[in-house]
C-alpha cells in the first residue's frame, strides 16, 4: 500500500512504480526467496493479501469456538463430538454431568419462579421436577435406592425422606425393632 506523508507526493509515478514491481518480482518471487524481509520506504506500507496456514485452520477455529460456548452453558464439551474432548470416563457420566450441572438447577430456578407466582393468588404451591423420570440420573438413583435400604438403622420414614418420599404412619420404628 502506498500512503503519501509529509513530503511525499499523492500518487507514485510510472517510473516509481515499474521500479517497485521490477525489485519485486527479482528479490522476492520463487521458491528460494520465500520468506526474505521486505524494506519498505517512502510511504510504502505492506498488507497481506492472503491467509497463513495457521489463519484457514477453520475447522480447529470452529471446534475452539462450539467448545467455548458450550462451556460458558455449562455442556460438557464430550457431548457436542468434538475430537479430543474425551475429559469424562465415559458418554455417561458426561450426560449425568449435564443434567445435574446445567439442566437440573435452571429447571429449579423456573418452578420456584413459578411456584412463587402461583402462590401469590391463595394456596402455596410448589413445583419440583420428577428426578426419578430422568433416564440419565437412573444409575444415581438406583444407587441411593440401594443404599437407603440396606441402611437398617434407619425408621422406615428416615429412608423414605432419604429418597424424597413423604412419611406413611407407622413409619417411624426402625426395621430392627420390628423383627
């Protein structure tokens, strides 16, 4: 690019520029002058005109990017297929992660914004998500099920609280005592 400054005139003239393609194409074309530095005066500043290798790498560009949004919503990155993402043991707990990382609380922050607009017109009202109708938490629920009920210094309505249940009467000796 050609800026005139101080001094210089607005355009360059014929001979200027026959002078400046000629010193192009003899320093600086062919393979064995690639990469040789350029010096530039009076005016002349230089521009690329083309993308580096490194610049079209569009694909790794666009995988960085889906990997930076997902992370800023919370997605484990496994779970877009992007290569290389394999932080999590398996597909699994990624989704788990997902669900009660991201989804689960956003889910939450909504009924209780609900709940609360529902309660101001009489009655209170709570809204909460059914966890147990959530295939992927099934493997964590079936786990504290297992837990809970081999817990057998707890009364029947300690476990069932433990689960999320509501006490039934006669719920509240403990299983041992009852044999």
């Amino acid at each position: 690019m050609f800026e005139p400054g101080d001094g210089v005139p607005g355009n360059l003239t014929d001979e200027q520029v026959g002078r400046l393609k000629a010193e192009m194409e003899a320093q600086f074309q062919g393979a064995a002058n690639a990469g040789r530095p350029l010096l530039l005066e009076g005016g002349l500043k230089w521009q690329q005109m083309a993308f580096s290798p490194a610049d079209m790498d569009f694909i790794n560009t666009k995988n960085v990017a889906a990997r930076e949004i997902a992370l800023a919503f919370g997605v484990p990155p496994m779970l877009l297929g992007i290569p290389g993402d394999n932080t999590y043991a398996n597909y699994q707990e990624a989704n788990r992660a997902l669900w009660r990382l991201t989804l689960l609380p956003l889910v939450d922050r909504v009924l209780l914004g609900l709940s609360r607009f529902l309660s101001k017109e009489g009655d209170p009202v709570r809204l909460v998500a059914d966890r147990d109708a959530l295939p992927a938490l099934a493997v964590e629920r079936e786990a504290l099920w297992a837990r809970v009920g081999a817990a057998a210094f707890l009364t029947v309505n300690e476990q069932r609280a433990a689960v999320g249940l509501s006490p039934i009467a006669g719920g509240d000796e403990r299983r041992e005592d009852r044999y």
